[in-house]
C-alpha cells in the first residue's frame, strides 16, 4: 500500500502567483527523494486562490522523512507555507493500492 497526501488550502491575496511557485518547488524536491512516487500541485480552474497538493508515497516512514526533509529545507528559503495561506489548510492522509493507483493514468 501507498500513502496518499492530500491538502486542500486557499492563499492570501496577492500571493497566489508566488505560493503556486513555492507549492511547485516543494513538489520538485519531493518528486526527487527516494520513496516519492509522484507530487503535483494544481490551482482551482474557476480563477479562485484554492490550491490541490497531492503526493504519493511509498511507506509511512517515507512520507514522514520527505515532509521533514522538505520542511527544513524549503521553510528556510521561502518561508513557512503558512504564511501565504489565508486559513487553515485541509489536510488528509488516505492508504491506497499503489499498482490500482498508477494503472489509472496508463488509460
């Protein structure tokens, strides 16, 4: 099984351009450890500042040491991604078959 994370956040205003950048480096430097085995980040269509975050990782374990890793590496030269929100994020961590998972984007 892999582990699916999920967030769901919205930016401050007149920020949206630079957090979308800022979520899309994050994304990069998880896509690049060993354990990630896909990162996206995608705004809302409808021209709202609302923002979709998913990664998928192998284990638990790696889902822990790449958010750790990440977090040190990119608050330190950005920021904390808080910073740029407007409100809480929603966040959800959800198990799911790996194989069912990748066959959907080989159709």
């Amino acid at each position: 099984m892999a582990w699916l994370e999920t967030v769901v956040c919205s930016s401050k205003k007149k920020v949206d351009a630079r957090f979308l950048r800022i979520l899309n480096a994050h994304q990069e430097l998880k896509r690049r450890q060993e354990g990630c085995i896909a990162a996206w980040a995608a705004r809302s269509v409808d021209g709202q500042p609302l923002f979709l975050v998913q990664t998928l990782y192998r284990s638990r374990k790696n889902l822990q040491e790449i958010t750790k890793l990440v977090t040190e590496k990119m608050d330190s030269e950005y920021g904390s991604l808080e910073s740029f929100m407007a409100g809480p994020p929603l966040v959800g961590i959800f198990q799911v078959d790996k194989d069912e998972f990748s066959n959907q984007f080989q159709n």
